[in-house]
C-alpha cells in the first residue's frame, strides 16, 4: 500500500522556496530556470484537464478560491481539493529532480 504525500499551501510553497535557492548568483537562476521548466512539464503532461485549469487561474492568474468557483460553476471544496490533489502530484514528480 502506498502512502499519499499531502500538505498544505504554505508547506508546498515553502518546498518550492527551498528547491528555488535564494541567492542570485549564475547557479542559482540557473536551478530556478530549471525548476520553472520542470514545472511547466508536470502542469501541461501530468495533471488533469481540470487540475491544470485550476492550477492556472490559482498560482498564475491570481484567483482565490471563491472566484475560481464563480468562474467554473463549481463549488469552493471542489476548487480546494483540486488544488490539493495538482500540489500533490506536481511535488511527486518534482521530489524525483530535486530532493
């Protein structure tokens, strides 16, 4: 049986952080344009149709869940889950490059 990986947002962001380096220097931006191209990888070939929508309009467009919920005509829990479960999947993949 395997074990879900789950966390919450602030979690994900803070392993996202640690990945990203925060120095300046040529290694650094480096990783980070490594890390940006990955992640574009994982949001367009792994996750589901309605995961990377919801990814998109969260992380990129800005969106609370709320709005996000108006948009889709779907319900806020259904946003959150979803979004729980794209963190989920894009940290698996992203533990496989970086950690």
């Amino acid at each position: 049986m395997s074990r879900r990986v789950s966390f919450d947002s602030l979690e994900f962001d803070s392993k996202l952080s640690n990945l990203a380096f925060s120095e300046d220097n040529e290694e650094c931006t480096e990783k980070r344009e490594k890390i940006r191209k990955i992640m574009a990888r994982i949001i367009k070939n792994d996750l589901t149709a309605r995961q990377r929508e919801i990814i998109v309009l969260y992380y990129y467009s800005g969106k609370g869940v709320t709005e996000i919920a108006q948009i889709l005509k779907i319900a806020p829990s259904t946003v959150s889950r979803t979004i729980k479960a794209a963190r989920n999947k894009i940290f698996k993949y992203m533990k496989y490059y970086f950690i």
